[in-house]
C-alpha cells in the first residue's frame, strides 16, 4: 500500500486527490495532510482519513489543533510552519509526497521530499518554474519519480510512454485561452469576476487569473521544458477552446500522439497515484460525436503579453524564471485584492525582469532569494503605482 502526504490538503487539488484516494481502497493511505489556515475542512480531513501527522501554517493554529486532537482522542502529531512542512514530508513511514500547495512556498518541502526518497506528484508548477533544473538533479540522483498532476503535463507524459527523449520533435501544449480569448473590449476594465469566470476549468484563484492573462500557459511550457528535457524553443502553444485534447507530441517521424478526455482533474490526479498502473475511474466518459468539433487556433502574443514573458524567462534561463513566476505571483495577488489593473499584471512582471540581473547559481537558496528579490521589487512598483 502506498503512504501518501498532501500538500495543501484543502485547496482545489488537494480536495480532489483526497477524493481519488478514497477511491481508490486499499491501494493507497493517507500518511500526512499540510494546510495554509482551512483548519476546520483539515478536521474534517483528519477524522476521515487518519493520517498520523499533519501541518499547520501557523502557531496559534497548531495550539488549537492539538487541543482538538486531544479533547478527540486522535493520534495525530502536529507540525507548524515551514520547519514543520520539511519535517512532514522527510518522514520515513510515507512513499509519495503529492505537492498541491500554490506558489513558492512549495519549493523547499518538494526538495526535501525528494531528498529523503520519496516520489513527487507535482500540481505546484511554480516549483519548477523556480528551480526546475536543480529539482530534476537531484530527483535523478535519488531515483525518485517526479509525476505531473498538471492535465498538460500528464498527457504529455503519457504521449511520451516508452519513448526515448532523442526521439521527440516538439511538444504541443494546448490552451483554453481562458475567458478572454475572444474578448474584444479594453483588457485594461477586466474585473476580478470576469477573470475568475473561467469557461472549461473549476481551479483556485491564482491558477484561474494566470488563465486568463496566459501566464499559465507560459508557466507550463516552461514546466514541460524542465520535465521533459526538452528546449523551450520545441514547445508550441496551441488554443484549444474546448479542453478536450490535453496535450500532443510531435515525434521525429511525424506522429503526432496526443491524449484525449473530458476535462476532469481527477484523471491526471488519479494517473499519478496509480502509476506506472491505470485504474478504473469515475470520469464521464468521452462521447466525441457528441462534442461535435475540436477547434485549435495559434496564441496572439501580443494581446497576452505574459506568454512573451515567460518564453523570454525561459530563454534567460537560471534565476531568470523564478523573478518571472514570483513577480506574477505578487501581481495576481494584488489584483485579486482590486489594487491594480488586469493588464498592470504583465507590466509589473516585465519591469522586475527588466530590473533583474541575472544569478547564474545553481543553489536552491539562490533561486530562493532571486524569489524574494523579485517579490519585494514587484510590490515597490504596485505601491508607486497606487499613490500616482
Ligand atoms: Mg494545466
């Protein structure tokens, strides 16, 4: 049976990996949950799967949790903060750490996970976008597995099943286009509503913003680039309106494979608990004739000035993609709390790369204080920007 630790337990994904484990019985448990503060949904968690640890993010939390935990009568140790997250995850009782958090936070649990041994189901894109070079090292050093919860990434994974890596041509990723790829107003109105109204895709905020501005997108071909090994230049970004083909590989011969479903999370989720098996599921099934038309379109770079970015990012290379991801990061989260425009998302990122010079380290605490760097230039252009 496989001993299973949740990052971010109750996010959209960590939520949804709980219910494939449910799922599927005796072949895999719950070792270790993390939250951020949903402490109430992770007592909920805790009493149906009994894991023998959990994480809080903060003290008073935790205080309030053992007491919990004791007034119950349940076993389960209780970590705190990010010292608790790296204690959490090198536990020696579990084999597989599912990475679900968002953002940077997530970078040093996933190294120390794949430090102490254990495979990564990897949803948290930023992780590799930061550091993905070093974090492919060391996972290859430890003969860990780094499994891609990402629908793109598990279809890309899945094209690429016993093939040789000198064998593929280029990697086509496919695109919702989020809710503005046809969207003919001035992008400098769009609310925080309509960028959360996301047609294909139920996911978290930050994620669903990053889909409609493309970032994501560009997130994910930087990701594949990493986790494939291929160069950023034999990624190609196609819109796909209708989320039905995840993703497609060009091979040296000319075929084209590609993996096809209805969009559901659950399905790249449930592959990488499962793998190398394939399990039953509960997805709807796929009725092409009924969907009637799959339509692909090339991206417009211009209107989505983040896709620019985050091949530039990935061209620059070293700390490069880190100051990208975590100026997004800021930006997206300040226009989530309606401080600044949905188009001074890409301008915020551009000015901090452009102000940024380049780390060539190859050191996780490098990548992590190009992170913070990046955070805090981007916040000083967010805060002159509000007192013009
Ligand atoms: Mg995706």
């Amino acid at each position: 049976m496989k001993k299973i630790i949740i990052l971010g337990s109750t996010g959209s994904i960590g939520t949804q990996t709980l219910d494939i484990v449910s799922k599927m019985g005796n072949d895999i448990s719950v070792y270790g949950l993390s939250v951020n503060s949903n402490i109430s949904l992770l007592k909920k968690q805790i009493k149906k799967f009994k894991p023998k640890a959990v994480c809080a993010g903060n003290p008073q939390d935790s205080v309030n949790l053992k007491k919990w935990l004791s007034e119950n009568k349940i076993k389960t140790e209780v970590f705190c903060g990010a010292e608790g997250l790296d204690k959490l995850v090198s536990a020696p009782g579990a084999d597989m750490v599912a990475a679900a958090m968002v953002g940077a936070a997530g970078l040093s649990p996933v190294v120390k996970a794949i430090e102490s041994g254990k495979d990564v189901a990897l949803a948290n894109k930023e992780v590799l976008v930061m550091a993905g070079g070093e974090i492919m090292r060391l996972a290859e050093k430890k003969n860990v597995r780094i499994l891609p919860v990402d629908s793109e990434h598990s279809a890309i994974f899945q094209c690429c099943n016993g093939e040789k890596k000198s064998r593929i041509k280029k990697i086509i990723l496919t695109a919702s286009g989020g809710p503005f790829y046809k969207y003919g107003k001035d992008f400098s109105k769009i609310t925080v509503e309509q960028a959360l109204d996301h047609p294909t895709w139920k996911m978290g905020k930050k994620i669903t913003v990053d889909s409609a501005t493309l970032m994501n997108k560009g997130l994910e071909a930087i990701e594949a680039s990493v986790l494939f090994g291929v160069p950023i230049e034999k990624i190609e970004i196609v819109i796909h309106p209708q989320s039905i083909v995840h993703s497609m590989v060009e091979f040296i011969d000319g075929s084209v494979i590609a993996q096809l479903s209805n969009p559901d999370m659950r399905l790249p989720i449930q592959y990488a608990l499962s793998y190398p098996e394939r399990v039953k599921s509960n997805i709807e099934p796929l009725n092409l004739a009924e969907k009637g038309k799959l339509e692909f379109y090339k991206p417009d770079f211009d209107r989505f000035p983040c896709l620019k970015l985050a091949y530039c990012a990935a061209k620059k290379g070293f700390s490069m993609p880190a100051v990208m991801s975590a100026a997004n990061e800021t930006a997206v989260s300040a226009f989530l709390n309606k401080e600044i425009r949905f188009t001074d998302i890409a301008n915020i990122v551009e000015k901090t790369m452009k102000a940024h010079k380049i780390n060539k380290s190859r050191k996780i605490g490098d990548f992590i204080a190009a992170d913070a760097w990046a955070r805090s230039r981007a916040l000083n252009l967010i805060n002159k920007g509000k007192r013009k």
